[in-house]
C-alpha cells in the first residue's frame, strides 16, 4: 500500500508539474487556431486565417528575418570567442586561471536589464546608434558565459595529450585547433551554437532597449500587445515556440546521430 501510494503521490506531482509548465503554451498554440476575433472560450475553429494573416504581416516577417540573424550571428560569435577562451584556459592555464573563469562566467549572474542599460551607456558614449548591430553585441555578451562553460567543462587531459602528440608531429598551433581540437570538441560546441541561438531568439529585454526601427520577433509581439490579444499575437508566438523547439531538437537529433555513427 505504501509503495502503491507512492506511486500514485508521485504521478500525480508529476502530472502537475507538467501541467503548471506545459498548460500556458498548450492554450497558445490551441488559441492560435480560433476562428474568431478573441482568443477566449469558446474555441472555434479549427483555421489557418490568423497564421495568413501573421505571415502575410511584411513587420512581422521583417523581425522574424532580424530575429534569425542576430541569433545566428550572435551564437557564432559566442561559441566561437567562448571556444578560444576555454581552449586557451584548458591547454595552457596562466596563474591566477580561477579569477579568469570567474570573470568569464561572472556576467551569468548580472540581470539583463543592467547588461542592456550598460551597453546603452557605452554605446551612446561611443556614438553608436541603436540598432540590430547593438543588439547582436548584446546577445553576443549575455551568451558567452554560457558558451565557454559548456565548451571548457568538455576539454579533459586526454585532449591536451592530443594536442601535445600533434605538436610534437609538427603541427602548428592553428592545425592544432582546426585538425584537432575542434572535430573532438564538436558536440560541445554544436550543442553551445544551439542552446545560444534559442536563448538569443527568445530574448526580449536587450532587444527592446537596443533596438529603434529594426526590431526583434519578441519586441514585434510585445508592439502587437499593445493593441490588445489576439489569436494574430498567438500565431506569432506559436512561431516562435514552434523554431524553439525545432533547434532544440535538431540539437539533440544531432548529438543522438554523432553518438550512434561514434560508436
């Protein structure tokens, strides 16, 4: 009895678990599809008419297309600039290699809304303008932290036993890094390039407060609430969960196909 109430205790924590985190964007997604003007009970449908009208929106594909290269772009600079550093902190660590990590990871503990209102200040010293540029150094920033955790908890001394022998063969330092370093540390880097790009895709506060005419997906929903809800504003999201969700599972797909052809 014991162990069967357990087992019901446990199901039932699960399942509203599941249900607090998942029930908020299962009514997204199914009010996206309402035939009226409300996205309120009762559901009718189901329709397509609010994602024609979303897709048919040119401001609303103009910051989808702003969305997708700032998070590409972004995620490229972070995995790439948190690669060198975990690399050069794991092959040749200098003195004081715990304050340098520390440094490095320390901008994941700062608020967003303090890293946007610092990098305002800087730019408008520096008289750059707002723009999707000022955004990308932005998500490029917020995003490094992460990118050079997850790539340097990956590097182990086998790999600079690798890099060594390399050496020793005549290698160079970048034949090193191309040859060597970056086919072992792919997965690492893939799933840093991945969770970057979903996490830049997503971010909102940054890409208000650096943006003025080039906006963001989130900032274009955020803009098309103020007008009120509406299942147009739920298609939006529904867009943006849908790519969220689709780069994470090509993340994992990925990781799950370079284990099996590893093996």
């Amino acid at each position: 009895m014991r162990r069967l109430f357990g087992n019901i205790s446990t199901g039932v924590y699960l399942a509203a678990m599941l249900g607090f985190i998942y029930l908020p964007v299962v009514i997204l997604v199914l009010f996206s599809f309402q035939r009226g003007m409300l996205p309120v009970p009762p559901f009718e449908g189901p329709s397509l008419e609010w994602y024609e009208r979303a897709f048919s929106n040119p401001r609303l594909m103009a910051a989808l297309g702003n969305s997708v290269i700032v998070a590409l772009s972004s995620s490229f600079a972070a995995t790439l600039l948190g690669f060198l550093a975990a690399y050069s902190l794991a092959r040749r660590p200098p003195r004081y290699a715990g304050s340098v990590r520390f440094l490095l990871m320390a901008p994941i503990t700062v608020s967003y809304l303090i890293i946007a209102l610092g990098l305002l200040v800087v730019f408008n010293m520096v008289g750059m303008s707002k723009s999707l540029l000022a955004v990308g150094i932005g998500h490029t920033i917020i995003n490094l932290p992460l990118c050079f955790a997850i790539i340097y908890s990956q590097f182990g001394d086998h790999h600079r036993n690798m890099d060594q022998a390399a050496h020793d063969l005549g290698a160079g330092d970048l034949q090193v890094i191309w040859r060597i370093a970056i086919p072992i540390m792919r997965p690492a880097i893939f799933a840093a390039f991945c969770l970057a790009a979903t996490l830049s895709w997503d971010e909102f506060i940054i890409a208000l407060l650096l943006s003025r005419f080039d906006v963001t997906l989130p900032v274009m929903i955020f803009e098309l609430l103020r007008a009120g809800l509406s299942p147009e504003v739920n298609a939006a999201g529904t867009i943006v969960f849908a790519i969220s969700m689709s780069t994470v599972a090509v993340a994992a797909i990925a990781m799950l196909l370079w284990r099996g052809g590893k093996r």
